[in-house]
DNA sequence: AATAATGGTTACAAAAGTATAACTATTAAC
DNA sequence: GTTAATAGTTATACTTTTGTAACCATTATT
C-alpha cells in the first residue's frame, strides 16, 4: 500500500473498486430476463429518477456518454413513454427530459425485480451484518451523493475525445 | 417506506440501488477513453482478478452473462495476453481461465486511471467524510463479499432463460 | 449584421453484446 | 455400452453501443 497523497482516499477507491461488481449482477439479470431495458436505457431512467429533469447533455455527462449515444437511448424511453421532452423557455436550444409517470413505475417495478435478487442473497447474512450493512451503505452513499458531479461543466463526452487524438 | 420482509434488509437495498450508478461514471470514462477494454472484458478480467481462477461458466454466472458472450469476451482477453486457460486434468471438459501476469498488470494501470478520476472528486469532501467513507466502504465491502455468489450452481443464465419462456 | 459558440440531432460505419440453436468432447448414470 | 448430462465452442442473426462528422437551431460576441 503506497501513502501517495491520502492514504484514506486509496483505501477508499480500493473499496469502491471492490463493491462495484458485487452490485452488478442483479441489475445485469434483471435487465436481461425481466425488463424491457438496456444497460443504457435503464441508466438513463435511473439518473432522471436521481435528479429529476436533465438535459442531455447533463445526462450524458452524468453517465459518460457520448451526445450522440444519449440522444438514441432517450428516443427509445420517449417511445415508450418513459421519458418526455421539455423545452426550456429561457434557451430554446435546451431540452430537458423528465421521467415520466409510466417511467417512475417501470423504474420502481425493475428495481423490485432487483431487489428480490438482491434479498435472496442479501438473506443470507447473519444479523449483524446486516444491520453493519446498513448503516454503512447508508452512510458510503449519503456521502457519494455530495460530490459535487463536476464534469458536467468541462465535460462533454465526444468533444473530450477528440481532444486527446 | 414499507416493513415488508426485513426492513434492514430492504433499507439497503435502496442504499445499493443509490451506489451503484455513483460508482459507475469514472469506469465508463475511463473504459472510454485510457483502455483498449469494453466493459465486458473489463469484468472479466476484474472477476478474475478478484477471484483467482474461474471455469467458462463460473464467469458466465459472476456477470450473468451466458456462455457464448463468455467465451468471445475470454477468447479477446487471451488474445491480449491478458489470460489463458488451463485444463482440468480431474476434469477435461473444463476450462479455467487465469489471470496472467500482463493481466494483472494491465488490470492495475487501469485501475490506477480510474483512481485518478475518482480520486479528483474524492477530494472535494471533506476530512471527516473521508474518514467515514474509509470506514464505511470497507465495511460494505468486506460484509458483500461473504455472500456466497450462490447462483453459480443452479445458474446457468442460457439455460435459466430457456425456462422462462 | 456577421461570426462564433452551444445544445441537439442525423447519418453512417464499425465494434460489441445478445439470444438461440446446433455442435463437440467429456463425464456420469443406468 | 448406450444414453443422458455437462462444459464449452461455433454459427448466425439481431440489437446496442460507439466514434466520427456533418448538420440545424438558437444564443452569444463583436
């Protein structure tokens, strides 16, 4: 283990590296057998529910996606009534997408689906655990949550690419 | 909030359910734009990298990917070098994949560019959350990795979806 | 008013991922 | 020893995702 800058922050990214898979799986299954979703769409649908309306290219920047990839994946929601366009009056050129009644209940029903996966597993802690589990998934996300997701200033998928050819 | 079941249970749920897309930005990015990776090659190689040696359809299960996606995504890896298989000599229908010593050095400079995102909005928190963090996430991680990846015995996802229609 | 910058879309081509089914090789069961 | 099950691959057709570039429409700059 190096001391680099602050060892608590490795620690911390050691963690986060670790957990990142461990919560993959459910989604991945869900999605394939029980959802009409893609990775992207469902993505997409999640971040709206996360911070209500966005425009796309906050959406992009949110998930590091290309503008062209986002504009794809919000037609097929808009398709099926998941998501809907908004023009914002101040700057015509903007659009924001807000989830949609229909959407809000898609994303609460696949996220049942996964929690049921997630709780046959999860069912197989001991009581402690759990109750260690929740107070620190609690905490790791209510402090994930405050990190300001910057990018979404300089941040634009395609353009940031071209820059480094 | 509903009681349901365990609400412990279903407390964390919601937590995980928050995490992950938190987690997910800075691998994207990175799988992007610093590594000749996708995200499938990326897990596997993750998967392996954490769980040592895996046969075809144990990774298959890890990532509820089925089979036939598992062995392009290996036969890719292996011709990077990244991994290779071994025989089973108990056994000569299986296949394990390992990791190899360019695999895991790759893995880790990947790893190291994914820090390198995080760790810049890392550092936009402050001292005590960073503590906190520290603590919390390793606890989170250490409680999800007990949990028996069951599934891998009666999971075979190309089959299971078989059964389902 | 002309020009540049920004937010989004459109249009391809290419790479990646998926589902399904058929297939080989090996082991297990009867 | 024949049959069935398991592990993995091959083949194929299809959908998603990506990269790149050109393209509107609108706003900002001068």
């Amino acid at each position: 283990m190096k001391e680099e800058t602050g060892s608590n922050i490795d620690l911390i990214i050691e963690n986060l590296f670790s957990i990142k898979p461990l919560l993959s799986k459910d989604y991945t299954k869900v999605i394939r057998n029980k959802s009409n979703h893609t990775h992207g769409t469902l993505l997409v649908l999640g971040t709206l529910h996360n911070y209500g309306k966005l425009s796309m290219s906050e959406i992009g920047c949110y998930l590091a996606v290309p503008k062209p990839t986002v504009t794809t994946l919000v037609d097929r929601l808009i398709a099926d009534d998941l998501v809907e366009r908004l023009n914002d009056p101040a700057d015509r050129r903007i659009i924001y997408i807000q989830i949609t009644k229909k959407g809000m209940d898609d994303y609460n029903s696949i996220k049942k689906e996964i929690s049921l996966e997630m709780k046959e597993r999860l069912q197989l802690l001991s009581k402690e655990n759990l109750s260690i589990l929740s107070t620190a998934s609690q905490q790791v996300k209510e402090i994930l949550i405050l990190i300001p997701s910057d990018p979404c200033h300089p941040c634009n998928p395609s353009t940031e690419n071209l820059n480094k050819k």
